[in-house]
C-alpha cells in the first residue's frame, strides 16, 4: 500500500514539475516578429491556458501583437503631431493616423473576440468577478491605510 502511494506522489510530483516547465516556456509565434510584436505576443498567449492553442489561434495571436503594435505606433504619431496636421498650402487636415487608430482599433477588437480574449468570453463579466473587484479594491485600500500606520513597522 505504501508504494502505490508513493507512486502516486511521485506521478502527482512529475505532473507538478512538467506543467511548471511547460507554463515556464513561452509559446512560439508562427511568424517571425520584431520586439514590440513578440512583448504583445506573449502576453497575449498568457491570457489562456496553454494546452487551448491550436496553430490557427496562434497565427491570429500573432496577427493581433502585430496588430496593436502598429496601434501604438499610430498613438505616438498622434501624440507627437497632434489630431491635425498642415498641408502644403498651410491648411489644417486631419492626422491619417487618426483614421489608422479606428481601424486598427476596430481590427483588435475583432481579433480579441476571435480568439476569446475578450471579458465576457472568459468569463470576468459575471458577479463572481465583481465580487472579486470589490475584494481587490478592498485590499488595496486596506493595504494602502495600513503603509502610513507606523504600528505595522
């Protein structure tokens, strides 16, 4: 009876140590991408569990790190030129990459719904999670008191 047990512990051990290096090792995107691609990538492959990717949702996760990457470079073209910019003729018009963030941002919502991503496909919308809000946020408030109360030093 003891070995059986062991083995189990042993086996249970084993599982622990793989799915450990496995969550460890990041997934690999199907297509080459630069730096800002690959940091969107990897946090978009942590947003489910492992095992749930097929090779088509990782060609769409990659797209979409793709995708925000190009909405942020839109953003700091914004940021830096402003909304308008001045033609040749001295005429304010408005900034392309304005247009370029409504539709990059239509393309990363659709993406994100493609691939589940979203709040209420993963199930963050429902009472559960609000509860789970409003511990958080009491936490922090807890947490946030409790720093400027020199008993806790």
């Amino acid at each position: 009876m003891a070995t059986q047990l062991r083995s189990k512990k042993s086996t249970a051990a084993n599982a622990v140590l793989t799915y450990r290096a496995a969550a460890s090792t990041p997934l690999e995107p199907p297509i080459e991408l630069s730096e800002p691609e690959r940091v969107h990538f990897d946090r978009i492959t942590e947003s489910r569990e492992r095992d749930s990717w097929s090779g088509h949702d990782l060609a769409l996760a990659a797209q979409l790190a793709q995708t925000q990457a190009r909405y942020q470079e839109a953003m700091a073209d914004v940021a830096a030129n402003g909304v308008t910019l001045l033609t040749e003729k001295g005429h304010p018009a408005l900034n392309p990459a304005v247009s370029g963030l409504s539709s990059l941002g239509s393309a990363i919502a659709r993406l994100t719904s493609l691939l589940g991503l979203g709040a209420s496909q993963r199930g963050l919308s429902t009472d559960g999670q609000r509860g789970r809000n409003k511990a958080e946020k009491t936490a922090r408030d807890v947490l946030r008191k409790a720093a400027h109360c020199d008993l806790l030093a």
